[in-house]
C-alpha cells in the first residue's frame, strides 16, 4: 500500500484512482496520520457483503433465546369518527 498525503491525494485524485485498481488500497495521511484508505468497488462489495444467509444470522443472534409473544388480540378495534 502507497500513502499518499491528502494534499497529494487531491492534486493527483485520478492517479490515486488509478494506483488503487491497479495495486489495490491507497492509504491518505493528514498531517503525517493515516487517516482514510481508498479501495475499489469491487474490494468495497466484497467487504460489505453479508456473510452467510438470513437463517444462520438469525441462529447467531444474541437475541435467539428471547421469547416474543406474537398472540393476536382479541379486544375489537377502536372507533374512529370519520
């Protein structure tokens, strides 16, 4: 990975893009601090896609042993003056 200072970065933004699809992450400094790194979409999505299915995120939850009372009611609905 490459730093480029945020000065740099900005000067030189489609060169910065550019190192970033062809050498993957581009790391960005302030005042000598990392403090952003620069990816590609396609590192972005795979980062950000979900791990595993709806089913196994809902038996890995903290809440799996919380009990729920989905019982309707049974009380009539209320009036309402139209």
């Amino acid at each position: 990975m490459q730093a480029w200072s945020l000065q740099n970065a900005r000067n030189k933004f489609s060169s910065l893009v550019e190192a970033c699809l062809r050498h993957g992450p581009q790391i960005v400094t302030k005042r000598g601090r990392e403090t952003a790194v620069l990816i590609s979409m396609e590192e972005f999505i795979r980062l950000t896609r979900p791990q595993g299915d709806l089913v196994d995120f809902f038996q890995h939850s903290p809440l799996k042993d919380v009990t729920l009372d989905v019982t309707r009611s049974k009380e009539l609905p209320r009036e309402v003056d139209l």
